[in-house]
C-alpha cells in the first residue's frame, strides 16, 4: 500500500502543478509533469547485476514508454535487411531477416536495412554473437549512399560523411572516416585498455530522426546518446559491416513512435509498472483496480 501512496502522492502534486523540489508551476501540462517526474524517479532504479549497469544513462521517458509497449509482430517488414543495397558477400536468408557473410578474404562488406526512418524515434534488434564479430565489426545507421564494399579489412558504416557507426570490438564510434571517441563514454572510468569489455549478443538500436541522434541499449541499459546532429528530413537505415566470415546478424523492428509526447495512459501505465516493481505479479492483487486493468498491467510488454 506505500506504493500506491507514493503513487497517489506523486499524482496529486502533479495534478496541482508540483514538482519534486516542492516548487509549484500551474503552466506546466500534466503529462509533461508526469514525464519529468517519472524520469527523475528512474535515475534512482533498483541495482542491477548487469557488468553494463555502471555504464548506463537515464533514458527519456518516450523511450521508456516505446521499450515498455508492446513489440511489432515477428515478420514486420521494418525487420527485413536489403537485398539490393547488400554485398555480394552476404548471402541473405529466406525471409531476409538475417544475412550471413561468405569466408571472403580481403574484403569489407555491409548491408542496410531495407526500410529506413525519416521522422519519430525508433527501436531495432540487431543480434550478433561476440564470437562472429571479429575486428571492424560496426553496427550503425547510413543513407542510402553509403559503401557497402570494399578491399581490405576496414570499418565501413561510418568510412563516409552518408554513416555513423559503432565499431564493437574497440568501442570507438566512427564518422566520415574520422574515430571520434569511445563510446559508451563511461566505458574508459571502468575498462581500462587492458581489460575486456563485458560480452554481449544482442543490443537495441535507437535512432531519433526527430531529436537527430542515435543511441543504443545493451542488456536493457541505455549507454547514452553516440551521436548528435545527425541530418533531418532524409531517410536513415541500420547498417552493419563486417570481416568476419560465418558471421550471423539478425534484424528485427521492434517499436517506433511520432514526435508527439507520450500519451498520458502510456506514461502512467509505464510509472506503475516501474513502482511496483519487476515481481508486479505478486504485488497486483493488492491494487484496488478493475480484473481488467490488473491483468492489462500484467501483461508482458
């Protein structure tokens, strides 16, 4: 029943326009109150026993209520890799989910997605296992100009001024051929050079056309935006690139939404959940809320 206080508390004070400091504005729209209160509360999170919790950032609440929505179903067509804009060295499955580089020697090779954002922020899959990787493995976004081969063992996705990419082997982010930095920006407090970054298979892709950046989610950690001012009112695609052969990676769209805020629901939906905690199953029955409601929160997003 604290939380449902603590709930209800917070709730009136931004109905009455109060911020957390006790400072009162009666201009500022509920759910924008809602928005800030929520992200300030998430900055506090519960521990996590992820190597990436010390890395991790606040995430805006629009991410938050995107990551806590439902996904796409499977098969969406957002989740498919180009075979046009592709290597030869790619071979692409069936469903053109996932595409697989050829034992090349000597070469570069990448592919984008199929379909790409102009506008709204956006959430992508990418899986990659850390043994299929090996140097210069990027991961990144590009316009449709980008490279997609080349001779040598280089980076491609982020080689041009058309790409911005992450290379996951060095953790330096790459643009119009130039490193410029770590990334996550943390990561040089915890890692030092001769350590190995904590392995990962899978990560989130974030791009914001509308806001011009990109970031990326790993083990559920937000690591901070990569990159800023990235071009408005044209169309950007994930892309990768790669060396290694063998190598596997997995598409898949997963959510998006337009430039307008949160919906007051999702927000208040997204505050419970975050309240009650991740064992929300044991803690429900003592809400006193609608069997609908209760099993709309329970439901796995």
């Amino acid at each position: 029943m604290d939380t449902i206080r603590g709930c209800l508390n917070g709730r009136n004070r931004l109905l009455c326009g109060q911020t957390e400091d006790g400072i009162t504005d009666q201009f500022i729209p509920m759910g924008l109150s809602l928005s800030r209160w929520l992200q300030s509360r998430t900055k506090a999170h519960v521990p996590s026993l992820s190597a990436f919790n010390s890395l991790a950032v606040p995430m805006s609440s629009r991410l938050n209520v995107i990551l806590n929505d439902s996904p796409v179903p499977p098969g969406h067509s957002c989740s498919r890799w180009s075979s046009v804009h592709c290597s030869p060295h790619f071979l692409l499955s069936a469903d053109r989910e996932e595409v697989m580089r050829l034992p090349v020697e000597l070469s570069s090779d990448g592919v984008r997605a199929e379909k790409g954002l102009k506008d709204g922020l956006h959430v992508w899959e990418v899986t990659w296992k850390p043994n299929q990787r090996g140097s210069h493995a990027v991961l990144g976004l590009s316009r449709q100009s980008c490279p997609l081969q080349a001779s040598g063992y280089n980076v491609l996705v982020g080689a041009d001024s058309q790409s911005w990419g992450w290379e996951l082997q060095s953790n330096h982010l790459w643009h119009d051929g130039q490193s410029q930095g770590t990334y996550p920006e943390k990561s040089w407090r915890y890692y030092s050079k001769a350590e190995a970054f904590p392995p990962w298979s899978s990560q989130l892709v974030t791009p914001d056309a509308d806001a011009g950046t990109i970031g990326f989610i790993v083990d559920g950690h937000f690591l901070g935006v990569a990159f800023k001012d990235l071009p408005r009112g044209v169309e950007l695609f994930p892309a990768v690139s790669s060396v290694r052969g063998g190598a596997c990676i997995r598409l898949r769209y997963l959510n998006g939404a337009i430039s307008e805020p949160p919906a007051l629901m999702a927000l208040c939906i997204l505050l419970i959940r975050h309240r009650v905690g991740l064992q929300r199953k044991n803690h429900m029955d003592k809400l006193c809320l609608p069997p609908a409601l209760q099993h709309y929160l329970l439901s796995s997003h």
